[in-house]
C-alpha cells in the first residue's frame, strides 16, 4: 500500500530516485537520498554513486527502524545537497505538489513533495546544511524541523558540510515533526560531534508557552511583497492572541550569508575528494593508467556543474595565499554570527521572519538565476544554519496561491520553544491543529 | 578576477577535467562570485576562529576492538577488484 | 656542509586504529581487507572518532622526548590525491599538534653525545598497503590495495635539521626505535618509517621517500650527498623537489618538482572535536614511564662515571641497558669501546650475542691481569657476534704467569748475550730490542710493560 503510492507519486512529481521493493512494518518513511540505508541504494542525488549500496544504516535510519519505520524510498534531492530549488539533480527533477511547474525547493525536495502529496505519511527524513530542511517546508506548505548542531547524529549522512550538516524533519504537522525528533535525536558515539545528551521526547512541548518574539527588520530587505505581506499579517495575528513581538537586528547577516558559502564549499571540496573510481561508486577500468588521469576522468565523468563549480570555489578558498583571507576569516566571521545571535536571544525567546524570500519559483524562473542569484536566495535560512540554531517552518498563509512559510529560530538547544511556537502558530493559522 | 589559467590551476589540484568552454564559463562566474564574496574581508569578525557552532571537546573512544565489516560486505561496492584486493590506477 | 632532518613515522602500540574500532592486533598477518569497516575504507556516511589510547601513547612519546604541550589539540585535513588513501585526504595535524619542541639524547658516530631537537609530533593515520603489479612503481600495469592498514594510528616525528651525515641519521633511528620500545609506545609488528629532508651548502632541499630499514636510509643518503655535491661542484642548481629511493639501483629518481607540489589546502576536520591535554592526565601517564635516558645520565654521573661517558652510553638505549647490568669499575670505558667497535663493523645494537655476563667475564679478565689491554679488545672484537668462542680466545690469550715469563727471559738473555750485555749500561734501544725478542718468543703472550720491568731488573 504504501509501496504502491509512493510509486504514483513518484510518477506524478518524481519523487523517488530508488524505490524501496517492499515497506513492511507500522509506518511509512521517506528517507533523503544523503542518508545511507543497509542495502538500499543510496546516491546523495549523483551519479558517482549511482551503484552504491550502503553496508550500514544511518543512526537515525536504524532508530525509526527500532519503532517501526518502513523505508518506502530514497528522496530526490540536488546532488550532493549543492542547491536551493532541487533542480541540480543527476537524477529527475522533483515537481512541487501543489503547482507541477514550480520547484518544490531544495535540496531536501523529494521529502517535502512526498509529505506534501501522500496520505500515509506523517514525516520524512531532511537534511540541512544551509537551509534545504525550511526550504522545501516552506514551499511545499509543509512543516519543516532543524534540530540544533549535534542534537541529532550524522552517522551514514554522505557529507556536505560537517561542520553545518543537520539532519531534521518535513513533517504534516508540528507535533509529528516534534514526534520524530524524539526518537532520532540524542547522542551517538559514532558521531564525534553528536552532543553529549540523553534522548528525550518532544512533542510535549506542544503546548502554549510565554514566549517573547524577536522580528529582525534585515529578514524583510528582499522579500517579494507577496510573502513579506502574509508574514506581517501571521506575525499580527500570533499578537492578537497575546504573542507579542519587538523588532530586533541582526547586521551580520549578509556577511554570514558569505562566511557560509566559503566554509561550506572549503569542507565539500575535501569531502567530495573520496569519489574517485576506487572502493566504490562510479568507475572505469584502471589498467595501463595513472592515477592523476583515472581520478581526474572519473570525476569529471560522475559529477555535475554545480558540483564541479562548489569544489573549485571551495579548493581555492582553501589553497596556500587564499586560505587566511577566505577559509580562516570565514569561521571568525562565523564566531562573529554566532555572537551575535545570542546576544539578541537573551532578550527574545525565538525570532521570527519570513523562511524564504520567494514562494516556489517557476523552473522557468529559476533557469534565468545566476549561480550568484541562487547562493543570494538562501540569504534568510542561511545565518541560522551557520550559528547551528534550531529552525522551524511552518505554512502561515498564501501568496499567489502558494504557500508561504514563517520561520521560527531559537538559541542552541531550545527546541521547546521553537515547538512551542510552531505549534501555536499552526493552531492559529488554521493548520491541522484546532 | 578568477583567470582561466587559475581556474585550470584549481581544477588540477582538484582531479577535474575541463573543457576550454568550461573553464571560460567557470573564470567567468567564479569572478563575480569570488568579487561579491570580497564583503567577507571587511565583515565583522571574532577573535577566534568558530570550528563548529557549539564548543565541542574530548569525544574519544575506548581502545577496545569491535567488529570489522565481513569480506563481501566491505568489497560489496567495488567494481575493480582482484581476488580480496581493490583494484586501482598506477601509483605514478 | 651537509644538512639532514628526518620525518619519522612510529606505528603506535594501540589495540584498534587512530579513529574507529578495527583490531591491529596480528594485522601484518590478517587477510587482505579483513580489517576494515565503513570508516578506514572512507565509505561515504562514515564518521572517525578518536581512540583515546593514540592520545596516551602519543603523550608518552612527547614526555619521554621532552615536548611543549598545548592545552588542547587537534586535527586538520590534509587533501591530496594519492592511490592508496581512503578519502583522499590524511586525517593529521597541522596548526596545533599533540607536541612540539622537544629533543633526545643521541650520539654521533664517534661516541660524542649530541641533542637531536625535535621540531614537532603529529598524530596521524596510515594510508593503505598498496602493491604495484606489472612493474616498478612508475612502470606497473596497476596497482592492488589492502585497506587493513588504512587508518593504523601514527606518530610523526619531524627534527630539526641536525644531522650532518647520514650514520648519525642512522644512529638517532635505532636510538629512536629502542627508546620507544622501552616506553612501550612502538607497535611490537612494526619498525620506524623514515623520510629525509637533505641539503648541501649552495643547493636547495631534497626529500627522500620509499625508504624502508635504516641502513637504507643511510645508503640513500649517502647517494644524495655525492649527487647534490656533484651538481654543486659542476655548478648546476640543486633544485628543491621530491626523489624517490630506489633500492634495487640504489639510486634516487625524481618523484616531482617544487612546482608540481601538491596544495594541501589544510582545513580543521569538521567531523572532530578539540581534545585538552591536561595537566592530570599528564601526571597519571608520567607514572607509566620507565626510567628514561636522560634520568639515566643522572643517575651514571651520580653513580661515578664520567658525564661524557655517560652520556655517550645513554645515547643508545639499548647500550645503557646492556651496561646497567655491568658491576665492574672499568665498565664504563669498556662500553665506549664495545661502541666504537660496533660502529667500525656496522654492528647494531640489537645484533650484539654477547650477553652482559660474558662481557664482564671478559672485563674481569683484564682487570686482573689475566688478559692484556689490546688482547681483551682483539678478542672483544670476535665475541660480539661468536660469544661461543669467548671462553677458548680468553684461555689461548691468557698473560703468562712470572714464572713463565722468566723462563722465557733467560732463555732469550742466552742468545742475545751481546745485546743483554749494553742493556745492563743503561742502553735503551737494546731493551726495546730485547722486549721485541720476548714478545715473539712469548707468542705475544707476554704483558710488554711486565716483561720491560723484568728486563730491567737484570
């Protein structure tokens, strides 16, 4: 049954880029093609590892297993995660649910399309390393969780940024988001950066709580009208109900947009290096050949532009002469970010801003982007990524008839209140709540 | 500025066959990204570089044997292979 | 002038790798790629996580060479592209290192102690075993790896540039192999890997890899030193590149130029934390060491010996262990010359079969007369590799008793009665003459300054 509908969406939107032959157990799961599945084709959306099959589960994979999850298939995604729209696929493009000729947002894109579309599932497995989890919900008018850096392990996530990478939820509701996030968060030793915490639920803290909101004015620079004018009139209505907000500043944030793009490409380009035409994935006979040749002919052979193009910025930004001036300063402006933000969190509880700047562009639209135009539309999720904060989006109203999401961000390690929050505006938004 | 000649340089370092239209296209957009990215060397910044968004300290290991993947499973991927051995290119 | 500096790699006595649980216990002789799991096979989704063993050894490493220690440490990735690595980036250190600055007692070819400083300790993993089929490295059809290695933690220690030939090279590696040993920091399966860095005056730096055994080490440097000055003395550029040691031709061969160098392009790995040394855990592993060469030296000087003797014999580990278990007063004169006669015959240390206990039998010998001075060293010569033979070279050489030496005395005054005749006035060159006839009568037996005694009391 849930085989059977994951295939007609799959027709319908090109969901799947492997689907699982049978899902037995007592609930449906979508997983991000970044997260590795035993003996389920995992590609992280390319096409050097079209023929890879994972000897091992994620940890998370292997603790929704532990209660029950049927893995129903492998989402689409950009390749590698490199990308806003989930159009810099190797594989099909997914389409968004709700309107065929938008993106359903990227890169966590087929898992937002899959909750958006079937009636089965409750949440999917999304990973973010700039945005790709808000993203998506937001176009997809779906809810989308970012649990704080290290709350949930990354073992068996193929790596985009492990300094940044976050695996979350897209989720139908904010209690199945905040649900799933009790059952994947907590430590894992297997992951050096997992932080040291028991696991714990948190779909109680669906509950109202006395919270103090935080709009920062530079979240509504270049915002289409459209979604600047749903999110004011949320942001209005969560203040009718005695939610009140203030507006705060956050000045770092192009800056952090910039810092991002550098630390996140540096660690790729060194992460991407191990596809090579060795051990695993796509390959060519080595005989008679020399390595610098092999290597370079299968790279060139498996990886896609965008991918070719964040590993040459990413090396250069890295190499001796450039180094200091972009990787080092980098992630002192990254300290800079995080400062601030924490500043401005001891005076509110969780900020609140539109999750993307645009509803779901059309691919017609989103073919006339330079690359420069694409890294610029992350500019809102981004900050909160790089200072690793926990995110939630979820659909506050329309603008063209497609949904708008409002973001919410709290400090390191207050997912309470970002549920809390979530959960409240989706009451009051008319969401499946109330 | 992003030369074609240093594009081809990256591109060395980093195992990538380009074409001569590639590399044109990549100098080209490399540049204008490379140039808004300039904003970062006057950008505020903190004292200490920032590795990770939380502090991290002291995940270690006990020294104590787990384990291995089995024969078939940890060559389950590679498609050039010799007996129990990974295949691979000339080392020079 | 010659320069040389060593990068040495010391496989660690740990149970498992640097950075996740597979066994080294036995791996030399595990089945190829048995030793492997997601994480040393770089297989993506795999994440490393430090074995806290490396930590320790790696500190006792930097204790027993007298290293600075940082308040925390940690790892960066060094991205090249090579065909027997797992990710194609090293996982080691870069800006912060477990330890810096430290430096160890060794001694040169002549017994004359020398500091050898050392620049820094990284803690690292090992690449891949990788064969080349079809032909040497630059000619082979292919190549097979065997991932069991991958990942087995590493020491590198890197010293400064202070060797000025290649036998004092030489010597600081077994030196340096013996004190790891001791510490119980050395892998009991492997011995060092060594790569050099060499320099003549008015040439750049060389580096040698692909060495394998000291001796090795020595010979290709030894090559590079005639190279280099070769091209010096034809006033040809020594340029700054990396040679590989080809031990079969005995030459070294072009790997590649300065400017074909690879850019490492060192970030932190983000998959790491930091890790804090501290001054507790720092005592507790200090408890572990054992007495170490330069307490050694303190304790020699302190006991009655020499401090340049002293120090020469602490230079070799395995030399102040030897004579730890010598009691006798001459013994410590008696290692400077078990030391120079390993060196004049290319001995090592570890190849001696004397035991202690013979070579005291032999001191002893001499200290009571028994054996003359040059006979205990003709015969300390042969027994260090053919200790069986010790108790019959000690018999045959044995000093003639008086009464035989007088017997021997008079029969030689009889035939020479001229000669005795001038030497009863005093005549010098008769008494050399006549100590000459005893000497070979006597088999040369006969202590020389005895029989002179005796001559003269005619």
């Amino acid at each position: 049954m849930w085989i059977k509908e994951a295939q007609e969406l799959d027709k319908k939107y090109n969901i799947f880029i492997t689907l699982a032959e049978k899902a037995e157990g007592k609930f449906p799961l979508a997983v991000k093609d970044n997260i590795c599945t035993d003996g389920l084709r995992t590609t992280a959306g390319s096409k050097i590892l079209h023929n890879y099959i994972p000897p091992f589960d994620a940890t998370v994979v292997q603790r929704l297993k532990a209660v029950g999850a049927a893995v129903v298939g492998k989402t689409a995604m950009d390749e590698f995660g490199f990308g806003t729209f989930s159009v810099n696929c190797a594989y099909k493009v997914p389409k968004n649910p709700l309107n065929t000729d938008r993106s359903c947002g990227g890169s966590s894109g087929g898992s937002a399309a899959y909750i958006a579309a079937s009636k089965h599932a409750k949440f999917a497995l999304g990973q973010s390393t700039g945005g790709s989890i808000s993203c998506p919900a937001a176009f997809c008018g779906v809810v989308g969780l970012t649990p704080t850096y290290g709350l949930v392990s990354r073992y068996g996530l193929i790596d985009y940024g492990n300094s940044l990478d976050k695996i979350g939820l897209l989720a139908k509701t904010v209690e199945d988001a905040a649900f799933a996030l009790g059952i994947i968060a907590g430590h894992d030793p297997k992951d050096s950066t997992s932080l040291p915490l028991e696991r714990r639920g948190y779909a109680k803290h669906c509950i109202p709580q006395d919270l103090k909101i935080g709009v920062p004015k530079e979240y509504f620079e270049s915002v289409e009208t459209g979604v600047e004018k749903a999110v004011w009139v949320a942001i209005k209505k969560l203040e009718a109900e005695g939610i009140e907000y203030r507006e705060v500043s956050l000045p770092s944030t192009k800056s952090a947009l910039f810092s991002y793009y550098i630390i996140a490409m540096c660690e790729a380009s060194t992460n991407l290096a191990k596809y090579c035409g060795l051990r695993y994935g796509l390959s060519e006979n080595p005989e008679g050949r020399s390595f610098n040749e092999y290597f370079s002919s299968v790279r060139t052979k498996g990886f896609g532009q965008e991918v070719k193009r964040r590993i040459l910025m990413g090396t250069f930004a890295r190499m001796a002469g450039y180094r200091e001036a972009y990787y080092l300063k980098a992630l002192k402006v990254r300290a800079n970010v995080i400062a601030e933000f924490k500043r401005v969190l001891k005076s509110v509880d969780v900020l609140a801003a539109p999750t993307m700047p645009m509803i779901a562009p059309r691919f017609s639209e989103i073919a006339s982007l330079t690359p420069l135009q694409h890294y610029t539309s992350d500019v809102l999720t981004v900050p909160a990524n790089l200072a690793g904060l926990p995110q939630i989006s979820v659909p506050c109203g329309k603008s063209e008839g497609m949904p708008v999401g409002l973001h919410f961000i709290g400090n390191h390690l207050a997912e309470n209140k970002i549920i809390s929050a979530g959960w409240f505006a989706e009451k009051i938004f008319g969401g499946k709540h109330g | 500025m992003i030369t074609k000649e240093t594009v081809g340089r990256v591109a060395k370092v980093a195992r990538l066959n380009l074409t001569e239209e590639e590399l044109e296209k990549f100098s080209h957009e490399l540049s204008s990204i490379m140039e808004a990215f300039e904003e970062l060397k006057k950008a505020k910044a903190g004292k200490e570089p920032a590795f990770h968004p939380i502090v991290l300290r002291d995940s270690v290991r006990a020294d104590i044997a787990e384990h291995c993947l089995t024969e078939d499973k940890a060559l389950q991927n590679a498609e050039q292979k010799e007996g129990k051995f990974i295949k691979g290119p000339r080392a020079v | 002038m010659v320069k040389i500096g060593l990068e040495v790699h010391a496989y660690l006595n740990t149970h498992t790798k640097l950075f996740c649980s597979c066994s080294t216990i036995g791996i030399t002789e595990a089945v190829e790629n048995s030793r492997v799991c997601p994480t040393c096979l770089g297989l993506p989704g795999s994440k490393p996580v430090l074995n806290s063993s490396a930590i320790n050894v790696g500190l006792k490493i930097a204790l027993s060479l007298q290293c600075k220690l940082p308040k925390e440490m940690f790892f960066s990735r060094k991205t090249y592209f090579y065909p027997d690595m797992s990710k194609n980036y090293q996982i080691t250190q870069y800006e912060i290192p477990i330890a810096s600055k430290g430096k160890m007692e060794s001694a040169d070819e002549s017994g004359k102690p020398f500091s050898v400083s050392i620049t820094r300790l990284n803690l690292e993993e090992d690449p891949a075993k990788i064969e080349h089929v079809g032909g040497s490295i630059t000619e082979a059809k292919y190549t097979l790896l065997d991932y069991n290695r991958s990942g087995l933690p590493l020491c590198e220690i890197v010293t400064d540039p202070v060797f000025k030939t290649p036998r004092q090279a030489r010597l600081f590696l077994q030196n340096l192999e013996a004190v790891l040993r001791y510490i119980g920091a050395l892998h009991p399966l492997f011995s060092l890997k060594a790569d050099a860095n060499i320099s003549v005056t008015g040439g750049e730096r060389v580096e040698v890899k692909n060495v394998t055994g000291y001796r090795e080490v020595e010979r290709a440097l030894q090559f590079e030193i005639v190279r280099q000055n070769n091209l010096v003395r034809r006033g040809e550029k020594v340029e700054r590149e990396t040679r590989l040691w080809d031990a079969q031709a005995k030459v070294t061969r072009t790997m590649r130029k300065k400017e074909t160098e690879e850019d490492y392009g060192y970030i932190f790995d983000p998959d790491l934390p930091r890790f804090s040394i501290s001054k507790e855990s720092m005592k507790i592993i200090s408890k572990t060491l054992p007495e170490l060469p330069r307490e050694k030296i303190a304790r020699f000087i302190k006991s009655g010996v020499p401090r340049e003797i002293a120090k020469s014999i602490a230079g070799d580990l395995q030399l102040a262990l030897f004579f730890e278990k010598l009691k006798s007063k001459s013994a410590p004169r008696w290692m400077l010359l078990l030391k120079k006669t390993l060196n004049y015959n290319d001995i090592l240390v570890s190849e001696i079969k004397l035991s202690p206990e013979q070579f005291e039998k032999l001191i002893v010998a001499v200290e009571k007369g028994e054996l003359s001075e040059r006979a205990g060293e003709l015969i300390l010569r042969e027994a260090i590799l053919k200790p069986e033979k010790l108790t019959k070279l000690i018999e045959d050489n044995r000093t003639l008793s008086e009464k035989e030496l007088k017997k021997i005395i008079s029969e030689v005054i009889k035939k020479e009665k001229s000669a005795a005749k001038i030497l009863r006035k005093g005549n010098r060159k008769a008494l050399e003459f006549l100590v000459g006839k005893v000497m070979k009568a006597s088999d040369r037996k006969a202590e020389p300054k005895n029989v002179k005694k005796m001559l003269r009391k005619l």
